[in-house]
C-alpha cells in the first residue's frame, strides 16, 4: 500500500485476561476454571477468565447475569496492588525496546519501535521477545498487534488471541481492512455497528464506498475518523505522557442506599478520598459531575463547571450534594461516584498519573 504518510512501526500489547490471569497465576486450583474478579452479590464483572468467556460472561456484565449463564462461576475479589505491581513489571520490560511507550490501562500500551534501543529492523521480532519476556518474569501472556499506525496495531492485537500476535504489512493494508467486519474496527461500538448494518454495511469495503460527506453526516465527527482509518490513515502519535483528563472516585454499595443522610456521608467520604488524590499529584479542576446508579442499573450523571479551580473536599461536597438534589429518581442507589475534570494538566501538558479507580477502567479486561 503506497502512503504519503510516514511508515512508522507500532506494537500495541494487550495482556490476555489480565485480572482474571492474574488470579488463576497466584491461584493454581483456579486454573482451567471459569472466574470472574468481581463481588458475587453485587457489583459487575471486572474480568472474566476465558473459560468463563465461553459461557457468553464478559466484563462489565452484572454479577447476577453472570452468575445465570455460568452457574459454576467462580468469584475472585479484585486485587488492584498486585495488578499495579505486575503491571509496573511489563512496562519495564517495553522500556528496555523503547521509550515511546503510550500505556491505555494496567494492561494495554502501544510501543513506537521504529527506532528502538537494541537496533532491532523487525518489530514481529520484537514482539515475540517483549511476550516471551513477559510470560518468563509473571507467568501470564499476552497478545500484539503490529502495523504501520496505532489504529491497525490495536486492530491487529485481537486476530490471534489469546497468547498470539498478528502483523498487517503495509502492502496487505488495503485488503485486509476491505474485508474486516465493521464491527472488528476500533471505534465502532455496538450501537453503531448496527446501524452501519442498517445502512448495508458490514464490511470495510462497504465502509469504503462511502463519500466524506456521506459519513459526517451520518456519523457526525467520527464520520472522518471512519474514511480515513478505513483507508489505512491514522496519524495519532505514540505518545509517552498522555495527558490526564478527568479523576474519579466511586463506590458501590453492599445495601442500597435510599435515606439522604447516608447518602451525604458517603458524598463526604468520596469529596475527601478525591481531594486526597488530586492534592497527592497536584491536580486542580474545574467540573465536578455526580454518578449515581440505580438499584436497577439505570444511570444518571449531572455536571457543574465553575470558573475558577475547585480547591477543598468542602466544595466537591457542597455541589455534589446540590447536584443529589437535581436526581430525576427517588429509587435505591446502588453506586455513588464523583469526578472531576477540565484539570490544570491539559495546560501543564507534562503531567501523567494512573488513576486508582478510573470510571472505565474495567472496560477492556
């Protein structure tokens, strides 16, 4: 594939059912056995082992409905310390190839390698290496994609998973993304991949036939984000300090909260556990938004931006309770969270931190 665009070579690494993994490694009689890291009564799935996987379990799925589809499932309580821990180890490995490494989450990062540290021409061979190295220091495995940019790498991360790697050559780009189902591209959710099927297309090349001005209009922005990696075109840089966008803090609950004093004194506890952390990294911000999830999981968020800097636990209490107030339910609560975002870092542009509990840092296990 011809490319006025600069060849660079990326890997994105991504950990094979990392929390679940993880467990299955520390614990050997829970290997070979479908697990979910999660609470058994309440809360969501945060990873679910491959042979969970098998039975329809997925992360993110309520417990309750795991716990349906595969009754024999086995429950692990999460353990976030020693996910760091392992986590710090892998990230050291990738820095003996490279310093142009983009961490997405505890499991996941791209690596640059189109110059790397031990001058090696092949980024496949560098990828064995990083998961081979991986396997020896922690025992778990991982799966990585190589191409030419960030989205193809990450794209190409998945075909051969687990405890495989997939590389998308420059001159097989083209055929490979006319034949990709949309719903295989990086991107597309699954709302949108249906109506993408309700427009007659379901593959790239479908994708493809489409005009720019065609795909603003159906997609809004992402419509150009969909013409051009369809061709092959990202141009997104590996980026090794990613700019940190919002903080958040949230609980779920064991019994459903209804009376509005427990739930000022969670509020309270929340407003101080954040400030906690945004004082320990020097962090500042000027919107605070509400979560609240219902006993029946419905979801609701509402957001208040100031002018200036939130700067006490007492300012994040004194809106989050005002924003309570503007809830459009009287129901059980199951889950309480507060964020804070629009940060002084997007103007520092150097700081980099990893949250504790990010709002949707279970999302991809």
């Amino acid at each position: 594939m011809d490319s006025p665009f600069p060849i660079r070579k990326i890997i994105h690494v991504d950990m094979d059912a990392f929390y679940a993994s993880v467990e299955q490694h520390d614990d050997p009689s829970l290997k070979g056995k479908p697990i979910a890291v999660g609470g058994e009564h309440r809360g969501v799935v945060s990873a679910a082992s491959y042979e969970a996987r098998k039975y329809g379990v997925r992360s993110a799925m309520p417990s309750k409905t795991a716990k349906e589809k595969c009754p024999h499932i086995i429950f692990v309580p999460p353990r976030f310390a020693r996910y760091k821990e392992i986590s710090k180890q892998i990230r050291a490995i990738f820095h003996e190839y490279t310093d142009l490494v983009e961490p997405l989450s505890l499991d996941e990062a791209y690596l640059d390698v189109t110059e790397n540290k031990k001058d090696i021409e092949s980024a496949n061979q560098i990828a064995k290496e990083i998961r081979q190295k991986i396997f020896e220091q922690t025992g778990l495995t991982a799966s990585a994609g190589i191409s030419v940019n960030k989205f193809l790498a990450k794209v190409a991360s998945d075909i051969n998973k687990p405890n495989g790697q997939k590389t998308i050559h420059p001159d097989k780009i083209e055929a490979f993304l006319e034949e990709l189902p949309v719903e295989k591209f990086y991107g597309v959710g699954k709302v949108t991949a249906n109506k993408m099927f309700s427009l007659g297309i379901y593959k790239g090349k479908d994708l493809k036939k489409k005009s720019h001005e065609e795909l603003v209009r159906l997609f809004g922005k992402s419509g150009a984000y969909y013409y051009n990696v369809v061709r092959g075109i990202h141009l997104s840089e590996v980026k090794p300090h990613r700019i940190q966008k919002s903080v958040a803090v949230e609980r779920t609950f064991f019994e459903d909260l209804f009376d509005d004093q427990e739930i000022n004194d969670k509020l309270e506890h929340l407003s101080q556990e954040l400030h906690q952390r945004l004082q320990k990294h020097n962090i500042l911000g000027r919107s605070l938004t509400l979560k609240i999830k219902y006993k029946d999981f419905s979801l609701f968020t509402r957001s208040f931006t100031k002018e200036d800097y939130f700067t006490s636990p007492e300012q994040y209490f004194n809106t989050g309770k005002k924003l309570w107030e503007l809830r459009p339910f009287d129901k059980p609560v199951r889950l309480l969270g507060l964020s804070l975002s629009h940060l002084n870092t997007e103007e520092k542009k150097q700081v980099s931190i990893q949250l504790k509990i990010p709002f949707e840092e279970f999302e991809n296990q």
